[in-house]
C-alpha cells in the first residue's frame, strides 16, 4: 500500500518552476531513492513534503490524508521524519536533549507539567521519553556520548545523531536528505547497515544521496530528478541503465556511448 | 506569627534589608525575562512594560479591593500574563532584532498609556497602601523569589522547556520535531511576564511609590544586563547576576559622582572577558561537584528503575 503519494506536485518561486508535476508513490516499508543532479529540486521537494513550502499546484497524500499546506510541526506530528542536507542539529544541547525534543510528539505534559515537576503521571512520561531516546540512541550507536554536546560530536556522529533525533518521533516515513554526505567508504558502509536494519523495523524510507553506489545497494526504487522533472523511476537496474539518466548526470556524450 | 517574623524583620539593619529586598525583586524579574530571552531566545526588550502593568494592576487591587496579598499577586500575574499573550499572538511572528524593536515600542506605548491613566493619577504616580498580609514584604520578596528560582528550575528540564530551548537553537528543525513554535513561544513570553506582573506588584507594595517614569527603557535594559551578565538560560548565572547588579549601585556609593561610571565599566569588562556571562553554559551542579572534589554525575546513564 502508498503511504506517500505526490500527485503533479508543482512549486514556482516567482518565474522559476523549481518542482514540475512531479508525480511519485511510495510503497509503505519500502527503501525510495530520489536521485538527480545539484539543483534538480530534491532537497525542495523534501520541504514540500514536510510543509516548509507549499506546492503552487498538485496535491501530496500521506496515509490517504491532504498534507499539503500543513504547517511543518503540524506534518510531523502525524508521523513524517526527516534529516536535513546540512546538519540543524541543537548544538548547544546534549546528544540525550537533541533526541528527547525529536520525542516531542510521544508526550504530552506542558507548562502545567512542568511545575508539577514530581507528579506520578509527569515522572511516568518522563521516563518514557528518556526509554525512548535511549532506544533510538541504541540504533544509531551513539549511547556512550548521550551527555556530550551536540555540536563536540564529530561529523559523522552528528549525522547519526541527526537520525536518530528523526527517529524519535516513531514515524512511519522517515526522509534522509543526503546522509551519506561527506562520510568516508567505512562510515557509509555503516550507514548502509543502519538504514537497513531501520527499514526492517518497518520504517519507510526516502532519501536523497548522491553516491550512487550507496544508492544501488539499498533502494528498492529509485526516482530521477533533473530540473525539477522527473526523468524517470524504476530498481536500480533499470536507472541504472536508462539513457536519460545517464545523459543528465553525465552529458549527452555519455548518453549515446552508453 | 505576623509579630514574630515583623521582629526577626526588623533585626535586619534597614539600609541592607532594603538591598536585600531589591535584590529579590530584581531576582523574580530576570527570571522571567531568562525564560523569554535565555531559554526560548526571544530578545524583549520590553520587559519593564509587563513590570509596570503588574504594579499598576496590583496596587488598584489593594486599594479597590481587600483581597489578600497572596491572590493579589497571583492575579496580577494572571493579568499580566494574559496582556503579553494578547500582544504575544502577533509580534513573536517576528523575528530578532524586528521583535525587540517590537517590544521596545509597546513598552513605551504602555507607559504613555500610564502617563495618562486618569484612575491611576496620571503622571504624578499612585501611592499604594500596605500590602494586605501579616506576612512582612521582605519574608514575602524571599518566598517569591525561592519559589520563582524553583519554578524556573523546574521547567528547564521539562518537556516544555526542551521545547523552548529547541526553539532558540534553530526554530526549523524545532518545527521538524513536532513542536508548534508559535503556540510555545507566546507561552514563554506569558510564563515571563507573569512573573515580570508579580515582580511588579513587590515593588509596588515594598516601595509604596510607583510612577509610570520608573518603568522605562532603562528599566528593561537593566533587567536584560542582569540576565546577561548571569549568563542566558543559566537560572543560578541569574540570580547571580541580580544580586550583582541590583546591589552595586548600592556598594559602590562610596565613589559618589563615578558609581555608574565604575557600573557601567565593570559590565563592559564582564562581557569582554566573559561573553558568555559569568555562568553561560556552565552546568551549575557539576561546577559545585568539582568544587568540592567529586567527579560529576551523567557519565554513566541513568540505570533502568
């Protein structure tokens, strides 16, 4: 079944048409890759998505519901997560705060529960939360710098922290917009196997990646965008050897050699 | 009970006590505005304004009504509270420095407005009658302030205070996580002024004088340097900072005509060298830890209950 349809999504910023009726499904527990050169409009539609643009035309379904239009926390709340291309980690806190705010949503205690700091029912869901985190902090492998702050963590670290923030929302999609980005061969291998076993949890996954042998070995399909257009869709094999897809990531020399 | 603690009250010398009591109200005020400035990272600079409506609003209590000093305080809060939601719910769309010029602006909207206030005399300032409690203010200025530092505390490891703090580091990724910016935002600045309202009616009560004039830009300027000379978000840096600030115009009196030249250096000197404030970023309870030779506690995680 779709969790996540996108139908002739379209946004324009004054004259530039950034996102082009883009149509697009994503199967629920599926691992989807949006793949395209710089600029083609990934990260854009990422934010279409999670509500910080909303798309001049088209519509974009989540679980059979409208999204768009909806405000970002509003968006979240119903259980979309996401990393973002350069790291907004909260520097200042500590890993274990970074992912108890992703865990927002999971609680419920406000003003009123924070002066009444030792109730039963505000000790309860505080301990729940701190469960929570520590799982996500589990799957990442980032428990032993739970007190450290955020932002002494080395960069491949921030980005698992990153995933781990998304991942406490216990949202059914989660959207990784590039996060392979600047890691060495040993760390994306890592990644790889984090993403897989996150997608087992029954997680879907989105995400965008430019090293496209990251790309091929964990998508089950793959979405091509080039101007804001998509050029094409389909496994791995077949982008792998769709001319398009080759002409627009390496000119239209390449293309007709392939 | 009113007799004895009047007693224990007047054991103080009275020229210290008055510091004293300036330094608790000083304390229930930056507290507020930490909470709006240090942990949600919204500059008001407006903060007097709520100061002076709650002064107001507490001293026509006391004088139309014979409500309890306790009730008084807590209404006037509640007053006060409901004013910055109102006010809120707009400006704190803003950003930055457009929302301290915000504030800037109705803090002198709300004086005029008290300059001109027919049932509270206007310019020439309202006498306000004693407080009604047996309780004498200075013990009062003291519970409020303990309780303040306390609620404070308290909502700094909250959820909602890991909301607010959320919303100062990066508001996007802060509205990524499921947390509604506005709605979180226009609370800190209520929960504030609430405390900017009782803060007020103290003084009100304590200096038995109050004038629209007091609670100018300078007012809200001298709150902001307490909070920021304590250190943004750090509750004891706050407390700290008060009792500095509230109290060196009083301990520097002996260099008559250069005290404000020596206060005003002394924080162009603290922020030079220490930027931060004097406990930024500093985790209160592991600097006390390692003060007295134990390593401090969070290495290790908390054991499952």
């Amino acid at each position: 079944m779709s969790i996540l349809k996108l139908e002739d999504v379209t946004i324009r910023f004054g004259g530039l048409v950034a996102v082009d009726k883009v149509n697009l499904t994503v199967e629920k527990g599926s691992i989807v890759a949006l793949i395209g050169p710089n600029g083609a409009g990934k990260s854009t539609l990422f934010n279409l998505i999670t509500g910080i643009y909303t798309p001049t035309e088209g519509t974009i379904s989540f679980m059979d519901e409208s999204i768009a239009g909806k405000t970002p926390y509003h968006i979240a709340a119903a259980g979309i997560g996401r990393t973002f291309q350069n790291i907004r980690l909260f520097t200042q806190l500590t890993v274990l705060e970074n992912v108890l705010i992703g865990a927002h949503t999971r609680g419920k205690c406000d003003l009123t529960g924070a002066i009444l700091k030792f109730m039963p029912w505000v000790r309860r869901e505080e301990g729940e939360l701190y469960d929570l985190a520590i799982e996500c902090l589990k799957q990442v492998g980032l428990t032993y710098k739970a007190y450290e702050l955020a932002g002494n963590l080395p960069y491949g670290e921030q980005r698992r922290l990153e995933i781990a923030r998304a991942l406490a929302i216990k949202p059914e999609i989660i959207l990784l917009d590039e996060p392979a980005a600047g890691m060495n061969p040993q760390e994306k291998h890592t990644l790889l196997e984090m993403v897989q076993a996150i997608s087992k949890t029954g997680v879907t996954v989105f995400l965008v990646e430019h090293d496209m042998k990251f790309v091929m070995g964990i998508s089950d399909r793959i979405a091509v965008l080039d101007y804001g257009v998509k050029i094409a869709e389909g496994t791995p094999e077949q982008i792998r050897a769709n001319p398009k897809v080759i002409e627009a990531y390496l000119g239209k020399g390449a293309a007709s050699n392939a | 009970m009113g007799t004895y603690l009047q007693s224990l009250v007047a054991m103080v010398d009275p020229y210290l006590m008055q510091i004293l009591v300036n330094v608790g109200i000083a304390i229930v005020l930056a507290l507020g505005l930490n909470v709006i400035v240090g942990l949600t990272g919204q500059l008001s600079l407006g903060h007097a304004a709520f100061m002076s409506i709650g002064a107001f609003a507490s001293a026509m209590i006391t004088i139309k009504t014979g409500l309890p000093f306790s009730l008084n305080l807590v209404l006037t809060g509640v007053v006060t509270a409901l004013v910055a939601a109102i006010i809120g719910f707009p400006i704190l769309r803003l950003t930055g420095d457009y929302l301290a010029i915000c504030t800037l602006g109705f803090a002198e909207i709300v004086k005029v407005f008290f300059l001109n206030f027919e049932p509270t005399n206007k310019a020439l300032g309202l006498t306000v009658p004693a407080a009604k409690t047996v309780i004498p203010m200075p013990i009062y200025v003291l519970i409020v302030a303990i309780i303040a530092i306390v609620l404070v505390t308290f909502v700094q490891s909250s959820r909602f205070g890991r909301a607010l703090k959320a919303i100062r580091e990066d508001e996007i990724a802060a509205e990524a996580m499921g947390i509604n910016t506005t709605r979180y935002k226009i609370q800190a600045f209520a929960l504030g002024s609430f405390m900017a309202g009782v803060g007020g009616g103290l003084y009100a009560h304590f200096l038995s004088y109050i004038n629209p004039s007091d609670f100018g830009f300078l007012k809200s300027v001298d709150i902001l340097s307490m909070v920021v000379l304590g250190g943004l978000g750090s509750v004891p840096g706050t407390v700290i900072g008060s009792s500095i600030l509230a109290s060196a115009p009083e301990f520097l009196r002996f260099m008559s005509q250069y005290r404000m030249l020596v206060y005003g250096a002394l924080l162009v000197f603290l922020m030079v060298f220490r930027p931060n404030g004097l406990l930024g970023g500093v985790n209160f309870m592991d600097l006390c830890l390692r003060a007295i030779g134990k390593k401090p506690a969070g290495v290790a995680l908390k054991q499952k209950k």
